[in-house]
C-alpha cells in the first residue's frame, strides 16, 4: 500500500514535467520496497504438512518425551536395578605391649555388597517402561495426524478465501460495468439520479467487501505461517483444489478403521503399563536380599591376619508393606481403564456425528452445483443482455447479480465445509488412506 501511494504522487509529479527526477526516483522507491518486502511463498498441501512435520511446536514438543520414555527403558533394561555398594574402613587400635609403651596398631576392611530383587520387580518394570515407550510413540503418531488435519484445515480457510475473493472480484467488476453504464445513462438523461445512487452503493458495498475478504486473508494467512513456523513478514499463498474426491470408505470401514487409531492404540499401551507398574507395586513388598562381601587386615604388626567374610541381610517387612506405592498404582489402573473407555466412546460417537455431516454437507453441495447455481448464472446473463439492451432497469439487475453471489458463496462455503469435515473425520478415525483420499 505505501509503495502504491508513493506511485500515486511520482506520477503526478510526471504530469507537471518533472520526468528525469521522477523517473530514478520511481526506481528507487521500487528497488527498496523489492529488497525490504520478501517473496510471498506459494505452497502445496504437501508442501505444508513437509514444513509443519519438521518444525510445528506441537509435534516437536511430543518428540521431545522420547528421551524421558527411552530413558526410563535403558534404566529397566540393565543387569541389575539397584547398584553395587563399596565399602571401605580405616582404623588405628592401640595394643598394649608388656614392659614397653602401647603401639598403634592400623586396621583396614574393604567390602562390596548388592541388593537382589527376588519377586519378579525386574520384569514387572522392564514391561511397564517398554509400555511406556510404545505408548509415547503412539501419541507422537497420533499428534503428528492431529498437526497434519490442523495445517489442512487452516490451508483450506486460505484456499476458500482466496477463491471467495477471486469471486467477489469477478461481481465487483460487472457492478462496476453497470456502474459505468448508469452513469452514461443519468449523463444523456435516460436514467435518474438515484439509479446512479444505486448503482454507486452497490459497487461500494462490493469494493467494501472485498477489503474484508481480504483482512480475512491476511488473518488465515499468518495462521498458516504460525503452524508452519515459517519466517516473520511470510505470509503464503496456497495453491491447490479446495473439493474432495470420492471417498473410498463408508461408514463400517471408518468405525472398524478406529481401532487402530494412534491414540486408541497409545491408550490401550497406557492400561498395560498401569497394570505393570501394579505387579511392580506389589512385589516391592518382599524384601530385597543385600549380599555383601568383605575383606580386612586386623591384628599387630608382628601377628597381622587376614579377615574375609559374606554378609547376607534381610529386611522384615512387618510395619511398612508399600500401601502407599499400591494404592497408588491402583488408582493410575482405574484412570488408565476409564481414560481407555472413554476414548473409544467418544471416538465412536465423534466419527458418527461427522459423518452425517459429512452426508448431509454433499447432498448440499451437489443441489447447489446441479439446481442452484445453474438457473442463477442463466439469469445473470439474461438480465445483462436485457439491462444492456435498455428493457429492464437497474433495481432488477442488482437483485440478480446480488442473488447470483450469495449463491456462489453457499457453494463455496458447503465445498469448504465439506473439506473441512472430510479432515476432522479421517482424522477423528484414524483412516489410514487420508493423504491418498484427497
């Protein structure tokens, strides 16, 4: 906008002669203005999901638990739990000796000991982390779909916009034509006064439009910037086909297709995990056998033994049996089983709503494109050739033109819903064609 305004007033100055000056100055506006405003990218739909799979926050913030869970499963993994314990003493014992004063006597020990699981703790917890682990990588999948329907819905509200002011811009011009013809005509005096009114509201009322189109998309467009982490001041510009093709599914093959959901899947890892980490609770309640080795020197310097034992210690557990730790387990089981339940229900009944929506919205879409739409483009050219031709007036014109946009925009506005359902569905069931469907 500022550098059109500055066009504006270099070619005024054109006009009262200053044409050299004007000239280079024109060039300069021109070459800082295309040196300043970076290139408006152009991007596909696969393009989008490329850029949002390598730096969406979202995915990048689910990746990044890999580490805890991969982690937590090398810990579970090892030879032994607990770590071996080394030991070592130091002490200096005076003996007496008959006849001549007491003499320091140095002693040392040294020993290694180590704690042994003897109920099962170990493969209660290497299952537990390994459940763990799968169910990571299931909601990293299942996020990974989520980001991909989210950048299609918001690549969809650009395209539709962009078409819709595509629209807009074709009904503003035949405004503006009969705009210009009522002008001519209220100058020879054909028409009066207020049809010149008329028609000078109407193409505001377009242009006015159009300007909000046009906000809209410069709003959707940084929405898709900011889920594609794309550079500030880059705004894309989509390029692709907003209708959906035939559906290769029908409504048993998207319930069955549910099961394998990545995140009724992550759930189903969870109960398991939950119900590891119970058995690990439980056996926690025997005791660890320590089993120690150790070593020493004891005695004087003329009489110096060595001493070496085994160590075998075991606690009791007749006051603390880990209620704590189990009750706790229990209650992580019961929410993992609720959680499960749960999200197969709603899943269901999500996928169910969708899809009657999404039949409803092609019934509507193909009534619009088939009944519609084509009687109200039969009518437009009819009424212009008459408007031209003097036979009809302008109120009658406006009234057909006005009736042929708002048709073109429930069209436009039923394929967009109907794309938009179409990725909540697939995603909402897990379908494993949804980047082939479309």
């Amino acid at each position: 906008m500022e550098f059109l305004r500055l066009c504006r007033g270099v070619f005024a100055w054109l006009r009262r002669g200053g044409r050299a000056s004007a000239v280079a100055l024109l060039f300069t506006v021109w070459h800082t203005e295309a040196v300043s405003m970076p290139p408006t990218p152009i991007i596909t739909l696969e393009q989008a999901w490329q850029l949002a799979e390598q730096a969406n926050p979202a995915l990048r913030a689910a990746e990044a638990t890999f580490a805890t869970a991969e982690g937590e499963l090398r810990d579970a993994r090892a030879l032994l739990w607990n770590n071996p314990e080394l030991s070592t003493g130091w002490r200096s014992r005076n003996v007496p000796q008959t006849g001549n004063p007491a003499q320091a006597q140095r002693e040392w020990t040294a020993g290694i000991a180590q704690r042994f699981e003897i109920a099962g703790q170990q493969g209660a917890r290497r299952t537990a982390t390994e459940r763990a682990l799968a169910a990571t990588r299931e909601l990293v999948a299942d996020t990974r779909r989520q980001v991909r329907a989210e950048v299609e819905q918001r690549f969809v509200r650009v395209l539709s916009l962009q078409l819709r002011i595509e629209t807009e811009g074709q009904t503003l011009k035949l405004i503006e034509e009969a705009a210009g013809a009522v002008r001519k005509r209220v100058a020879a005096g054909e028409d009066s006064r207020l049809d010149g009114n008329l028609a000078s509201v109407e193409a505001e009322r377009a242009r006015n439009q159009l300007a909000s189109l046009r906000e809209q998309l410069v709003q959707s467009r940084a929405e898709l910037a900011a889920a594609l982490q794309l550079p500030d001041q880059a705004l894309p510009e989509v390029s692709g086909a907003l209708d959906v093709k035939a559906a290769a599914y029908g409504l048993d093959d998207l319930l069955a297709s549910t099961d394998e959901r990545p995140l009724l899947r992550a759930l189903d890892h969870q109960e398991e995990a939950a119900r590891a980490r119970l058995a690990l609770e439980r056996a926690v309640r025997y005791p660890d056998i320590t089993v120690g080795l150790n070593t020493g020197r004891e005695g004087s310097a003329d009489l110096r033994e060595r001493v070496a034992g085994v160590s075998v210690t075991l606690p009791l557990p007749l006051f603390r049996r880990n209620g704590g730790g189990i009750g706790r387990a229990v209650t992580g089981l019961t929410q993992a089983e609720i959680e499960k339940q749960a999200g197969r229900r709603d899943t269901r009944t999500q996928v169910l709503a969708l899809w009657e929506r999404l039949r409803n919205l092609r019934e509507r879409v193909a009534r619009l494109q088939e009944s519609v739409l084509p009687g109200l483009e039969e009518n437009q050219r009819l009424v212009t050739t008459s408007f031209r031709a003097g036979e009809i007036g302008l109120l009658q014109l406006l009234l057909v033109n006005r009736q042929v946009l708002e048709g073109r925009r429930d069209l436009l506005e039923a394929r967009t819903e109907l794309r938009r359902v179409s990725v909540a569905l697939e995603a909402a069931a897990g379908w494993h064609q949804a980047d082939s469907s479309r």
